[in-house]
C-alpha cells in the first residue's frame, strides 16, 4: 500500500501546523505586558494583649453599676426562660425581695419593656433604663 502524492502532502501540512502552532502560542503569550503583582503589605503590629488578659471575661466589675443607669432602678438578679417567648426577669426591689417580671409588669415605679440574653430595659416616665447581669464575684 503506498502513500499517494496528496496524502505526503496532508502529511507534511500537519507535521508544519504542529510545530508551528506551540511556537506562535509562545510568541503571542511573550508579546503581552507581564504583570507583577504589587508587594505584600504587612499587617498592622499585634495588639498589646497584656490588656486584654487583664480585664475580666465577660464585661465590667459585678458591683458597679453601668454608666447612666440610675441607682434606684432594680437590680437584675437574672434571666429565666427563653428569650421572645416566655422569658422572665429576677430582680431584687428597694426592699430587698426577690421577685419575677414578666415584661410589662412593674416593680418600684419600674416597669419592664423588654429582656435581652444579658439586661433588662426598663422605663419609668421617660426614664430609659438598661440593668445589665451582674458579672459574679471576681476571684
């Protein structure tokens, strides 16, 4: 079986189109503009956590009240139930006495607008009052 003219023909087409064609894709990858990428930037220094290590876990000292909250606004003793659906308030009244809220009730002039997972809110005339959850006993 021999090759035909035509057919050494198509042969040496071919030969010449896979040489070529890795060549003119180098040549026109080469032509283009290289892009370097801009320099890494270093991130900002490390906090001191010196400071962070010092302060308690989980918010301010347990017996001061928070800023702006008067002092005669009941003390939170805690948080029972679930949070939008039948939560409760413990809170401590000028005489001392424990007692539950739900939100809408009162207790010394103050009553209960709403619960968070870590305060209360009361209001009395147009007193706004946020009493956070004591923070327990440093030590």
């Amino acid at each position: 079986m021999a090759i035909t003219r035509a057919e050494w023909g198509g042969l040496a087409l071919a030969a010449v189109i896979a040489v070529a064609a890795p060549a003119l894709l180098l040549r026109s990858a080469a032509d283009e503009a290289v892009v370097v990428p801009a320099p890494l930037v270093l991130p900002p220094a490390a906090p001191d956590l010196a400071r962070a290590y010092a302060r308690p876990l989980f918010g301010g000292a347990a017996s001061a009240p928070a800023a702006g909250t008067p002092a005669d606004a009941p003390e939170l003793a805690g948080i029972v139930g679930r949070i939008g659906r039948d939560a409760v308030a413990m809170v401590r009244g000028a005489d001392g006495r424990t007692r539950t809220l739900d939100v809408g009730e009162s207790v010394d002039g103050w009553t209960l607008e709403s619960l968070a997972i870590d305060a209360a809110f009361f209001t009395r005339g147009g007193q706004r009052a946020r009493v956070a959850l004591p923070m327990g006993e440093a030590g």
